[in-house]
C-alpha cells in the first residue's frame, strides 16, 4: 500500500510541475473592468463509447457482444472577490450484453458511479483559501459477483460515501488544488437491509450509517496537454483518528481523452481503492482488504462542455 501512495504522490508532482513548464507566458497583459468579468463558469465533457463483437461461422470460435458506456462530468465555478463556489458532479455507467438473443444471454455492468463535490472558499493568501468541502459518492444500480448475477452485493445507497469538513485550499495554477483538512467526518451509508445485516463495508451489522473522524486530503488537476490530449485526476486520502491511524484509505480517479476531432475521441478511465473496512474474497478463497482497481477503454463520440 505504501507503493501504492507513492506512486499516486509522484503521479500529482509530476503533473504539477509539467503544467507550470509548459504554460506559456503571455505577450501582453489584457486588462478587464470589473462589470466585463463573469462570476460563473461553466464547463464538462460528455463521452459516449461502443463497443460491438460478431460472430458468423468462425471457427476459432467467440461469442456475439454489445457494449455501451457513458460518463458525464460537469464543472460549475462561481468567483466574486475574495468568495468561491465550486461545484464538479461526475457520473458514469456501462455494460456490456454478451450472447444477445441467445438463450445464453447475461447483461453484466461494467461502470457505475455518482461523485459530486462542492466547496465554499474565501481567500485568505494569493494561493490559499479556507475552504469547506462536501463529498458524496455511490452508484446507480445492484452490483453483483459475476458469474452470479443473483446475489446482490452492492446498490444505489449501499455503500455510500459522505466527507465533510473544513480546511484550507493550495491553488497554485488554475489547473490544480489540493485541499487540505485536519479533521473531516467521513460517514459510510448501507442502507440496503440484506447488506447491513451482513455488516458489509465495515459498517457494524444491522446498523446502517458508519461515523469516523480524520485529516482528508483531496487532490484534483484537470490540464489540457495538447489541444488534443486532456487529463482529469482526483485523489482523495483519509485516515481514521479513532481506529486504526495511519492507514489511509484511497480513492483514485484518472481520465485521459484523446480527441480525434470536435466529436470523436478515445477515453481511457481508471480508479484505484483501497479501504481496510471493504473484506474481498480473492480467487483462492481468502477474505481481507484489497487494492481494487477498475479499467475502461472506449472509443466513441464526446462533446467538450465550454
């Protein structure tokens, strides 16, 4: 886990230090009256990739699958004077349709997440601001354990994640911050009943709403490389002051979009998460936390919210 916060860290720093080389200086300065500037700003991207396979007589054999995925992220930043609002909301879902039409057909889930996040800051330096932060992740649909795709083991609401609390922001670069807070509540939400009684995601069994309080720090750079290369990061750290201090739970969202023109673009989406409270069974049978990590690679049509 240590290499993992280590590669994450070095990961941020080098994007970091990329941006503030390459970021050309202007020529002249381009002065605006105060009536002339806008508070709000608004700005996104919406991707929509498919994916398809077919089969007719082919004698190495395969099986006939659909596939569709859709993300949508949408920035919304309000600046007057020494008082900021920033609002990012983040969705995605996918799946994929193997067999269709055929007495084998399964329709398996392959992206599902709700991630919004709002701040209020009031700046107190050039580059800082103290700032409260609100975080609220969960997903859409009933997730299962393929091959079973009876059981149930995750649903809208179950697991759902709430971080609130103060701190301070370090913006040295429109394209970065990092938030930074000595103590946030973090709160866990099962509010499925089967999967509470379970005690599932390190939530006592039968209750549903898990409480811990610990320094979180949250990360984010959103950087256009090329006119044609754009990269979205966010990390999110928090650790426990009352159980367990110094394990740090990550949460580590990447999305690179490589533009062929306005409308078409290849998108590569990861997310890394580790949280000693969420017990996975691996392939030989053993229980205990583990580093999850999810992919989607798609090409498809997206449309760049200005």
């Amino acid at each position: 886990m240590k290499n993992v916060l280590f590669f994450l860290t070095m990961v941020f720093l080098a994007a970091n230090s990329f941006g503030q080389q390459t970021e050309s200086k202007p020529d002249s300065k381009i002065i605006l009256m105060p009536d002339t500037v806008k508070p709000w700003k608004i700005s996104g991207i919406v991707t929509l990739n498919f994916n398809q396979a077919y089969f007719a007589n082919w004698s190495a054999g395969g099986q006939n699958s659909l596939g569709l995925n859709a993300m949508f992220n949408l920035k919304a930043d309000y600046k007057k004077g020494k008082h900021s609002w920033s609002n990012n909301l983040d969705l995605a879902y996918g799946f994929q349709l193997s067999a269709p039409g055929s007495s084998e057909e399964q329709l398996r889930k392959t992206d599902d997440k709700i991630d919004l996040t709002t701040s209020y800051g009031y700046q107190i330096g050039k580059k800082w601001d103290f700032t409260l932060l609100a975080n609220f992740r969960t997903q859409f649909t009933n997730g299962y354990k393929y091959p079973d795709d009876t059981t149930i083991i995750s649903t809208f609401m179950a697991p759902a994640y709430l971080v609130v609390g103060p701190g301070f922001s370090y913006k040295p670069a429109p394209f970065f911050s990092l938030f930074l807070s000595p103590a946030s509540g973090r709160f866990t939400f099962v509010l499925d009943q089967r999967l509470a009684d379970q005690g599932a995601f390190g939530v006592d069994s039968s209750k549903h709403i898990k409480g811990e309080l610990g320094p979180y720090v949250r990360a984010t750079l959103n950087k256009d490389l090329s006119k044609s290369i754009n990269i979205t990061s966010t990390l999110d750290l928090f650790t426990d002051y009352l159980k367990d201090f110094g394990n740090i739970d990550v949460n580590w969202n990447l999305l690179v979009v490589l533009k062929v023109n306005k409308w078409l673009a290849t998108t590569i989406a990861t997310q890394i998460i580790y949280d000693n409270d969420i017990m996975i069974t691996d392939l030989q049978g053993n229980t205990g936390p583990r580093t999850q990590f999810r992919e989607n690679i798609g090409v498809g049509i997206s449309y760049k919210i200005h």
